[in-house]
C-alpha cells in the first residue's frame, strides 16, 4: 500500500518536469524572436532589449532553465511584463472565481451525470436510453461558450431568472454567489455531463450483466439497492478515471466560460495577457493549470485503492 | 437489433426485407446498418460542399466594410444581418467555414502523421519507450486550450501557425494509443514470425502493424478534427487565434462579442454553423468506431 502511494507520488515528478521544460522550452524552440513579437510592431530596439532580459532571453538556454525552475520550486513564478507585479500575486487575485466555478462545475455535473448514466444502462435500448445518448453527442458538439450565451440569453435576458453576467465573492451571500454561477457551471458542464454520463453507462452495462448481480435479484433485493449500492459500487473506478481525465478540459473551458460571462477569474487574467503578449503571466497560468491537473489524476490515483480493494495488494 | 423490441407490424417487417435482400450495394447498407455514420458523412459533405462553393452562393467579398449597413437585422437583403462594420454575415459565415474546415481537417492529419510516428517509434524500439512515453505524458498533462494560448502567444497568428499549436497538444493522444496498439500486436505469433523470417522491421511496421492500427487511429482523428475546431473557434474569439481579418466562426463570434446581450444574431448563425459542423465529425466519429469494431456497438 505504502509503496503504492509513494510509486504513484514519485511518477508525477518526471511529468511535472516535462510540463516545466515544454513551457519555458517555447520560449526558445519557436521560430521568431518573442522579445520583438512582445514588444509589438512599434517597439524600439531599448523596449525590446528590456523584454529580452526581463524574459531572460539574454543568457543561455541551460542557465535560464535552472534558474527558473529553482524559482518555481520557490513558489515564484515570475514577474508580468505588463503590470511588473508577481505573476503568483496576480493569480492569486484571480483564483477566487475561478475555483468557485470549477467547484460548483463538478459538483453539478457528477450529480447529474451518474443518475443519467445509471438509469441509462438500467433500461439500456429504451427510449430513456436512447434519449440520453442523443442529447450526448449534443452535449460533445455544442462548445460550453455558445451554450454559456445560448443559456444567458434564455433563462437571464429573457426570463430573468439569474443574472446576465458578473460574480460576487462568496462572503457577500451564498444565493447571490451561487445564481451567479448557475449559468457558467451548466454551459461548462455541460461537456462533462456527457463524458461521465457515457462512462457511467458503460460501466453499469458491463457489471449488470455479472452473476452477483442476479444473485441479488433472485434474493429479492430492491432494484435501487442493486444498482446504486452493489453496481455502482463496483462501477466506480472507470468513472473516477473519466472525472479526473475531464479536468483538463474543464479547466481550458474556464478561460473562455469567464469571458462569456465576464467573471472575474483566471480566464480573465489569461485573455488579458494575450492581448498584452505578457507572457510571464500566460506561463504561470499554464503552468499552473497543468499541476492542477497531474494532481487531481494523482489525487484519483490515490483513491482506486479505496474504492476497489483489488489494486490495494 | 432495436426494432425487435417494438411490436408494431410495420415496424417488424423492415429488418427481414434487409435480410432478404442482403447482397445490396455497399453504400445504402452502411446507411441501414450506421445511421449516425451516414447522417454525419452527408452533413460532412453538404459543408465541404458549402465551402468549396462559398463564391457561387450568392455571398459578397466578406471582408468588406460598409458602414451604411451597420447591425442591420436578419432580412431579405443580408441573409443573416450585418456586423457593426457592415460587413454581411451571410457571406462572412459562409467563408468562415473554409477556415473551421481546414484547420479540422489540416489538425488531424497532422496529429495522426506525428502520434502514428511516435507511437510507432515507442512501441517498436524498447529503450525508447519511457522516455518518449514520460515525455507523451508531460505534454498531455498540458490542457490543450492552454496549450495552444501559450503557443500563439509567441508566434504570429497565422492559419498555419494555430494548425500548428492544436495539432501539438493532440499529438499525444495519437502516440499513445498507436503505442497501446503496437504493444499488444507485438505479442501475436504472425509477428513473431514475420521476425523470424527475416522480414525488414519497416516491412512489419508497413504490412502488419499498420493496417491493423489503421482503424483506432481513424476513429481517433475525426475527434481530434472536431477537438481542433473547437479549440479554434475558443482561441479566435479569446484573440489568439486566426488574425482577426480573415472570417472564421470565432472572429465572427469575438466581433459579435460587445454586441451580444443586443444583436444576438452576430453570434447565433456561427454559433449554429460551428455547432452542425462539431455534431456531423461526432456522428461520423462514433458511426466509424462503431462500424469498425462491431464488440463496441451497444457498450459504449
């Protein structure tokens, strides 16, 4: 078990590392000189000498990559080019919103998603079934920011139900920060229903056909008992693995779910830099959407032997 | 397989008339066996059809501003209105979906070309694989979106350059499942002895390993190409993706942006053409990996 946990802990060190160099690596890999591309198309020759440095351009690949990963090791991501704060206190700032979607996000999705899933495979080749596999493929091909404004523009601009855009923290009421969010989480959710809708399906389907599970029928257990206590149960590690996998879209969703409906968040910060080319911040940003990611797969990983003794050994 | 269900006698009698007359061409039984396949693949066509077309469908130059016509509303004369340039929608639309295609299609073969090579590369030459697989996944521990913005926001924005960003940040996903494939071929005994007949490993890739890999990566790239459509609609309408002169469904949809909560059409028709578009690669997508590997049909 030790050696589990410690094997799973020890592998997300070299991807984290890869993450890192592919990050910084861009820097010197693409073709062009960043330095004058950041400064923009008016920039003297000083502007861009002043961003080859500040980018560090100036020294050598080697050096430059040690000393920045000792930085991030620190906690320090770097300095914006634009607004000479700490990318890590911008961030910082910015996360508030950004968690608060996510959160309610998840939490909305797998709470919709696995009863979708379940009833599915339940009554597998019905209508209920084959309803829910065609608002799937919906839910694949319809991009969460043209659902975001297909969304506001029904139940905020013409029915008024939630507000049309905007966030308000979470310590100036819950309702308020919840209605903001309602909106945002659907549209980006949206994705994610149907990634762990389908999984959850499949999963069922594959241990519903099982001897335990007619033994259980035949002892007369009732059929809600059988299919959220013995097979979902069992149906878990697929659908764990399917949630985690979906984070790294969630997470590239989010940018574009907060300009939609102008929330504060990360997102913001990242079309902000964009524009201004200030790409300290954009790399912080990537950087630490990446680690977010290795550690909640990291996190499930740690999970699998909880929910299936089997991997435990 | 799901009509047997329904009693109805109408209904009953279509699948023995298919039985009978078995020997049909092969296209109208790919339409009754995989109706998603085929819906997708005509839905395809109608919008390659629409692109390759787009001068003769009665569009105008769609980069040209006419600032008497500002945000008019859909009407007879501006099919789907106008922007606050006055440019016509219609023709923008239309234009944009030469863009969406192109970069769909440009994406998943190249992301194909480059995960088959690396997969190959990491499945067939043993000291090689944990380093190229430990980099597979550093890269795709990257969300593609972000990915890509980091990748634009060091390079000019061209066409090429977002093929480019996007095909990179698919890659991975190729590799490992042309690796996964390679893996499990290996053991067969036919490799086996392929290898003992003394066969050129070029020539095992060529002849054996390939064709069978050939339908896992097919089902893979139609959704990459609809991944990568996505993705370049997210990064022109964030400005980082297509320069923002030439009409794709995102530029449309970041000019219609400001206007939104007022002059919702600006955002609905490229909406709307990037959503039928995304829908038909899906279908065509799930018809293809459920035609091409019958023990998936029912499962997932």
């Amino acid at each position: 078990m030790i050696v589990y946990v410690l094997g799973r802990i020890a592998a997300t060190i070299p991807v984290m590392a890869v993450v890192g160099l592919v990050v910084f690596s861009l820097l010197y890999v693409l073709p062009g000189d960043p330095a004058a591309l950041i400064a923009g198309d008016q920039a003297n020759p000083e502007a861009i000498a002043h961003i080859r440095h500040g980018l560090g351009l100036d020294r050598p690949f080697l050096l430059r990559l040690t000393e920045w990963f000792w930085q991030i090791l620190h906690g320090d991501l770097g300095t914006s080019i634009f607004t000479n704060l700490p990318v890590s206190t911008m961030i910082g700032q910015r996360l508030g919103p950004t968690l608060s979607l996510l959160a309610v996000t998840f939490v909305f999705a797998v709470i919709v998603a696995i009863p979708i899933g379940v009833v599915a495979a339940w009554r597998a080749g019905s209508w209920i079934d084959r309803a829910v596999m065609a608002l799937n493929v919906i839910g694949f091909s319809v991009p969460a920011f043209i659902l975001g404004y297909l969304l506001a523009y029904v139940f905020a601009l013409q029915l008024g139900w939630f507000p049309v855009q905007g966030y308000t923290p979470l310590d100036q009421g819950f309702w308020s920060w919840l209605g903001h969010l309602v909106l945002p989480a659907v549209a980006l959710g949206s994705l994610q229903i149907a990634l762990i809708a389908r999984v959850t399906r499949a999963a069922m389907l594959d241990i519903l056909q099982q001897d335990y599970v007619r033994a259980a029928r035949a002892k007369g257990l009732p059929e809600s008992t059988i299919l959220f206590v013995h097979v979902l149960k069992n149906a878990s590690v697929p659908i764990a693995t399917v949630v985690a996998s979906g984070i790294a879209v969630l997470i590239g969703g989010a940018v574009v779910t907060e300009t939609v409906f102008a929330i504060p968040g990360i997102g913001r910060l990242t079309v902000d830099a964009i524009l201004r080319r200030d790409y300290p911040t954009i790399q912080g940003v990537v950087l630490l959407g990446s680690f977010a990611c290795i550690l909640i797969n990291l996190l499930v990983d740690l999970l699998y032997p909880l929910l299936d003794p089997r991997i435990r050994r | 397989m799901s009509a047997a269900s329904t009693p109805a006698p109408g209904i009953a009698a279509a699948p023995v008339a298919s039985e009978t007359q078995q020997p049909k061409s092969g296209l109208s039984r790919i339409v009754h066996r995989y109706p998603p396949l085929a819906l997708g693949a005509t839905l395809l066509a109608v919008l390659m059809a629409i692109a390759a077309l787009a001068p003769l469908l009665g569009t105008v130059d769609p980069s040209v501003p006419s600032p008497i016509n500002r945000t008019l509303p859909p009407s007879a004369s501006f099919w789907f209105g106008t922007d606050m340039l006055g440019r016509d929608l219609y023709s923008r639309v239309i234009y944009g979906a030469r863009v969406s295609l192109t970069v769909g299609l440009s994406v998943a073969l190249l992301a194909s070309l480059f995960g088959s090579i690396i997969g190959f590369v990491s499945g067939s030459v043993r000291w090689s694989d944990a380093f190229i697989m430990r980099v597979m996944d550093g890269l795709m521990a990257i969300p593609p979106v972000l990915l890509a913005i980091a990748f634009m926001t060091l390079t000019r924005a061209s066409i090429a350059n977002v093929i480019l960003a996007i095909a990179i940040a698919e890659t991975p996903s190729v590799a490992r499942l042309v690796r996964a494939t390679v893996l499990s071929l290996r053991e067969q005994p036919y490799i086996d002895a392929a290898i003992v007949a003394g066969t050129p490993p070029a020539m095992i890739i060529w002849r054996h390993l390939l064709p069978n890999a050939v339908a896992p990566i097919a089902v893979q790239a139609t959704y990459i190409c609809a991944a990568a459509m996505i993705i370049e609609a997210v990064l022109s309408f964030i400005g980082a993706g297509i320069p923002s002169v030439i009409p794709s469904w995102g530029n449309i949809m970041a000019d219609g942006r400001a206007l939104w909560q007022v002059k919702p059409y600006i955002i609905f028709f490229p909406a709307l053409f990037l959503s039928v578009t995304v829908l038909s690669v899906n279908l065509l997508g799930d018809g293809l990996r459920d035609a091409l590997d019958p023990r998936a049909t029912g499962t997932l």
